[in-house]
C-alpha cells in the first residue's frame, strides 16, 4: 500500500516482486503448494470442529434458517442465550441449508470454509495494479503459500471456529472489485454480502466515491432487493428490523466486550463504559471521511487494491460491533502489504521512500502478529470488561491500534507523493527529466 502508481514495465528487472516469485515458485507445479495448504487446512478444520467456539454461530444460523421454513418468530429466539441479529435475508438464505443433517451442514461449512481462503487471496492478488506484477498461476501459488500460514491467523480461526460466514462475504467483496468497470452485473455481489451482513455496504459507498456510479446503482438495488425478499417472506420480521432495530448495537451484544474490535469498543474499554456513543460518533464520522477519501484517492491513482484494503479497515473501525472474525476482511491486506513493500523497496530508493517502506513493514509485521495471536477470544472474564489497567486496555485493543496506525501511515504516504509530485513538476523541473523521479 505504500505506492498509489501503477508498475512500470521495468519494474521486473529491477528486482521487483514479479520477478522475485519468478524466481522462487515459478518451477514448482501449483499442485504442490495446493497440498501444502490442504494439510495446513485440514488441521485448522479438525481444530473448528473440536474447539472451544462449538460452531455455535452456525447454530445460530440453522435457528434462522428453521424459523423462515416454520414460521417462527425470528428475532424471539435463541440458542444458548444468542439471538439473531442479522437482516431476515439472512435467515432465507439459510433455509436453504437447515434441512440438512447437522454434521452434514457443518462439515460443509468447515470445509468450504478452509476453500474459499486462497480464493479471497488469490482475488486480492488481481486487484490493480496487482495483475501487472504477478500473472495469474504465481498469483495463485502466492495465494496458497499465504494461505498455509493465514487460516492460522486469529480471525479465521474465529471465522470456522464458530462457524462464521465472513470468509464468503469477503470473498463476494474482492469478486465484485476484480470485475472490469463495465460489467453490467459489477456491484450485484456487494449488494448480496451487504443484504446477508450489513457491513459490507461500505462497499457501496466506496463505489461511489470512485465514480463506479452504475455498479454502486447495482449494489444499492440489490441490496433493496434483499430487503425486498425479507419482507415477502417474513413481513413482521423484516418490519421488527428495519424499524431502527438494526441500529442498536445493543440488540447484538456489550459493546464492551474485548472482542468487539472496533472504535466503539475500544473506547467503552479506555472510558470505563459502555455509554459512549455522544463520543464515538463524531470520531467514528473523522474515521469514516478520512479512510474513505485514502481509499478513493488510492483507485482514482490506479491502485484498487490499496483502496480496498483502506476501504475495508475503515470499516471494521467504524462498525458499532466488529468482532475478529469480521477481521477476515483485513487478512488480505496483510499479504497486498508484503507484496507491495517488497516491490517499493527496489522501486523507491530516495530516503524519504525508503523511510515510509520500512515504516509500512513495521505495521505489516506488527499487524500479522496482531492478527495471527491476538487470541483475545476468552482471554478477559466479563466482570473485568469495564475494569481493565492502562496495559489491559492497550492489549485489548490491539486490532484498532494497527488499523489506525495503517490508516495514519497511508495518509503520510499519500502525502508524501503529492508533495513530491508537485516538486517533480515544479518550475524549472519540467522537460528536465533527468532531475526528475520519473
């Protein structure tokens, strides 16, 4: 994310990161990375089968899904003390799968879990400018070498173990966005995740900040769609969630919670309550329009993929509720970071650039760790959610310290190359190109 230019043609010779894979993977046949991260997978799924998360949010959803097929009432209902809290258009997509068996509906989950991750990361890996540095079978190769190490990373981990469907609306996300321009079904997928989860209607907004205005009218429609599809199913349902319910976080749970990564949360945490939302509002809307307008002037300079990541980070700070496995959507960002600062490295040798690549690898690591042993699912007892010290409140918070400090970093980074495009440019510079970057 370093960069908003596209590559250079020259940029292989010069030991970029094409080159770099070309050398390293290119001899080796796909099949053999694909059966390093099916042994990697297959663990990973025997662990969210076993594991302390009991697939209880699939639960959940096989609870959504059963009301719509018997008329129950969907907002009423429980398992284990959990509700519902998603759109109705979630519990009909869901009836299509409750008939099945139990174990049935839950190794399908597990596996297609564990499928779907290179996907999303191969996906990512085709984001402009990305496909001018890779062609499609290193992409993949990277894909699956990333993915061996990332389903081990917290948020996926928390994703299969529970039973989570974030993987798959991510992997909708980053589908729409690598379809060319004028695709006239470009926006149908956001629409669909925004429909089954409403985060990804940040999405929409991205759209149309980037002036993709036909394919964020797609989005929006089908998203109305979905709401549509609720309602003619289930009337009071769909009325009982779009009357202002959605709004309120507390329908899902304490904002408090340790595992609520995002803005809110953290501040609830850092206050010592759960009654911040006078406070939280005009930061989340500073949040909100700064990492939007990165995000935007990032595509408009050619680089969708950084605004996808800058997009996707912005959201999940924003979100009232925002809890790790929502973070799969971040996963990706970790791996166009490493590809991008591996390429800038050689690319950028002026000091200046230099100091923002390293500094963009520190928060690359630093977020890898973050994301990979956070493991701050059970790590805090209830009681001590209010009441944590000044270090607990810190390591409780470590999602949104990296995407705050990626956020602030990426506003530097386009500072600085505005700053030395307008010097590059200035009088006396042009026509001269010697005395120029290039």
């Amino acid at each position: 994310m370093a960069n908003y230019a596209l590559v250079c043609p020259g940029d292989v010779a010069h030991g970029g990161i094409a080159a770099a894979v070309a050398r390293r993977v290119t001899g080796w046949p796909i099949r053999v990375f694909a059966a390093l991260y099916a042994m990697s997978a297959s663990a990973c799924c025997v662990l969210a089968a076993t594991g302390k998360g009991r697939l209880v949010d699939q639960h959940v959803y096989r609870m959504g899904g059963e009301a719509v097929l018997h008329g129950a009432n969907l907002y009423a209902l429980r398992y284990q003390g959990l509700p519902f809290t998603y759109p109705p258009f979630s519990a009909v997509v869901f009836a299509g799968v409750a008939p099945l068996p139990w174990t049935v509906a839950a190794a399908l989950v597990i596996v297609a879990s564990a499928a779907i991750l290179p996907v999303i990361l191969y996906l990512a890996m085709r984001l402009p400018p990305l496909p001018s540095w890779l062609g499609r079978p290193d992409a993949w190769r990277l894909a699956l070498i990333a993915a061996t190490a990332a389903i081990w990373l917290e948020p996926v981990r928390t994703a299969m173990g529970y039973g989570q469907i974030d993987l798959f609306l991510a992997a909708l996300v980053l589908y729409d966005l690598t379809r060319p321009a004028r695709h006239r079904h470009k926006g149908v997928a956001i629409g669909l995740a925004a429909g089954i989860k409403l985060t990804p209607a940040i999405f929409i907004v991205y759209l149309l900040l980037t002036r993709r205005l036909r394919a964020a009218a797609t989005a929006v429609a089908t998203f109305a769609g979905t709401v549509a599809v609720g309602f003619a199913v289930m009337p009071s349902a769909s009325a009982h969630f779009w009357n202002g319910t959605f709004l309120s976080p507390a329908r899902i749970s304490p904002v408090q919670d340790p595992q609520n990564e995002s803005l809110m949360g953290a501040m609830s945490r850092t206050l010592h309550t759960p009654h911040v939302q006078h406070a939280w509002m005009p930061l989340a809307i500073a949040v909100a329009l700064a990492g939007l307008a990165l995000a935007a002037g990032a595509e408009r300079r050619g680089n969708e993929a950084a605004g996808f990541c800058l997009c996707a980070i912005t959201g999940l700070l924003i979100s009232p509720i925002s809890w790790t496995h929502h973070w799969v959507i971040a996963v990706p960002a970790l791996l166009i970071a490493a590809v991008t600062i591996h390429r800038d490295r050689a690319r950028y040798p002026d000091r200046v650039h230099k100091r923002l690549t390293r500094g963009l690898g520190i928060v690359a690591l630093g977020a890898l760790a973050v994301v990979g042993w956070g493991r701050l699912v059970n790590r805090f007892t209830p009681p001590a959610w209010l009441h944590l010290s000044a270090v607990g409140i810190a390591d409780s918070e470590i999602y949104v310290l990296a995407a705050l400090a990626t956020l602030a970093l990426a506003a530097c980074v386009a500072l600085a190359n505005r700053l030395g495009s307008r010097r590059d440019t200035g009088p006396g510079r042009q026509g001269h190109p010697e005395v120029t970057r290039g």
